[in-house]
C-alpha cells in the first residue's frame, strides 16, 4: 500500500475534526450540572454503583470459574 500524500493526510484530520467538534461542544456543554443533587439522590446513585459493582464481580467470578473447569 503506498504512503497517503500530505493532502489527503489533511483531508483525513478536516474530516475527524469536523465530526468530533459536535462531541466536543456537548462535553462543554454538559460539563457542569445544571441541577443540584439532594442527599436521597446521591445515595440511591452510589447504591446503584455499589450494586454494579457486586454484579461484575459476580459475573467475573462466573466466568473465572467456568473457563477453569
């Protein structure tokens, strides 16, 4: 395969440039929440978190144990 010319190499950049600029505008966006969490929420979301957690251990332990049988 022979080595992209530098124009093309630019056009390449332009092109993932223009498609990740949309990706960078809503992180900027979305950066800072706009809302407040209460207590109640954040404990349900770390007990959700805690939740998956347990369950990927689970599943990892699973599959530990079946690929070694």
């Amino acid at each position: 395969m022979a080595p992209m010319s530098p124009s093309s190499r630019g056009r390449i950049r332009y092109f993932f440039r223009l498609r990740f600029a949309a990706f960078r505008e809503i992180n900027r966006k979305y950066a800072h929440p706009r809302i407040r969490q209460t207590r109640t929420v954040r404990f349900a979301l770390g007990a959700l978190f805690l939740y998956l957690l347990v369950l990927l251990g689970i599943f990892l332990v699973k599959f530990i144990t079946l690929a070694l049988a």
